[in-house]
C-alpha cells in the first residue's frame, strides 16, 4: 500500500503524550529552521498539556509524526471574547 492510501491518525495531545509533543515541537522548530532547536523538561510539557488555553493537534502516519498544530486561546481585554492564535505544519 502506498504511503497516499495509509490511514493518518489526528489526535489532540494531552498530558500523557508530552514524549510526542516533545517530537512534534522539535519538528515544528526544524521546519521553521531555529537555531539550536530545544525542548523543556518532560513535566514542564505534561503541565502545558494540561493547560485547556494550550491546544496541540499532531498529524501521525505509523506513529510517525506527519504534521501539527499549537494554538493558544488568548482571552481579550477590550471585549468580553478570546483569539486563538495557531502555529500549523503539513
């Protein structure tokens, strides 16, 4: 079966998958080439992930990570409404 025809998964990341959140953020900086990409601790993800303002969807093929998405919910001081702002790679 070609790569085309092979199911991906998209699955929003919660505090138990920070290991592949780890992966996709490290893509994600390799994609948009930062210097010297890094990655905080394990826990410090877990703690991110938890965080319903925070939201990251990865694309996967095999477990391979595909593509992504981080968002952030930023609530509004001028109105009573948020914006979310999204960084997004395929």
């Amino acid at each position: 079966m070609s790569d085309k025809n092979k199911l991906v998964e998209i699955k929003r990341l919660g505090e138990n998958d920070a290991p592949l959140a780890e992966a996709l953020f490290m893509l994600l900086q390799n994609v948009f080439e930062v210097e010297n990409p890094t990655s905080p601790p394990l826990p410090y993800l877990q703690h991110l992930l938890q965080n319903t303002s925070f939201i990251v969807y990865a694309a996967l093929q095999d477990k391979e990570i595909l593509g992504g998405l981080t968002a952030y919910i930023l609530p509004m001081y001028r109105v009573t409404s948020a914006e979310i702002f999204c960084t997004i790679l395929r």
